[in-house]
C-alpha cells in the first residue's frame, strides 16, 4: 500500500512538473514544434538514465523510493524516459537487434494508435 501511495504523488509532482517546464519552454519558444514536449521528454530521460542507476547501483533504496522516483515522478514527468532506459539496457546487454525493433516497434505502434484514437474520437463520439 505504501508503495501504490509513494507512485501517486510521485507521479503527481511528475505530472506538474511536465506542465511547468513545457509550458515554460513553450512561452520561450513558441508552439511552432513539440518543443516542450521535446524537452521533458530528453530530461526525463536523462534523469532515468541518472537516477535509475545512482538508486538502484549506488544508494540501494527501497522499493519505496524507487516508486516514487522511477515510476511515479519519472513516469509522470514522462513514459519516454522509460522507454529510454529500457532499450538502452537491452544493448548493454548486447541485445541491439531486439532493442532495434523496440525502438521500431514503439514508435511505430504508439504513433498508429495515436492516430486510431483521434480517427475514432473524430469520427464516432459526438
């Protein structure tokens, strides 16, 4: 239980932190590209890569903390950081075939169910 609480508000404060700097890097730069998004999504990959190893390797925090840090501020900051980490590891693994198609997979599924979603929001809820 302590865990599902320490996601949540992990998550939360991952949540506003995502609008904060988007919306700040969008008052910046404009609305002309994703730059918002971009942004979050290269520091929460950047802070996956960190974090996961600096808490898993070096400071072997509980299941607690890497709860509400991995999962719930980082997945709530943004999902690209997990997806950053996991294909990362599987080439440190020396698996850069099944990384490959994770990576084309991923893109290419997200984007057609992104793009589904829309078709079906548009076309059938009124």
């Amino acid at each position: 239980m302590w865990q599902i609480l320490a996601v949540a508000a992990g998550g939360a404060v991952g949540c506003v932190s995502r609008l904060v700097i988007s919306e700040g890097i969008y008052a910046v730069l404009g609305r002309s590209f994703p730059y918002g998004i971009l942004t979050v999504n290269i520091i929460g990959s950047l802070l996956m890569g960190f974090l996961a190893t600096l808490i898993i390797n070096k400071l072997e925090l509980g299941f607690i903390w890497r709860g509400a840090i991995l999962v719930g501020f980082l997945g709530g900051l943004t999902t690209f950081s997990s997806f950053s980490i996991d294909t990362v590891q599987l080439m440190q693994e020396g698996f850069w075939f099944k990384a490959g198609i994770y990576v084309l997979a991923s893109v290419a599924f997200c984007l057609a169910a992104t793009g589904i979603g829309i078709y079906v929001a548009e076309r059938f809820v009124h």
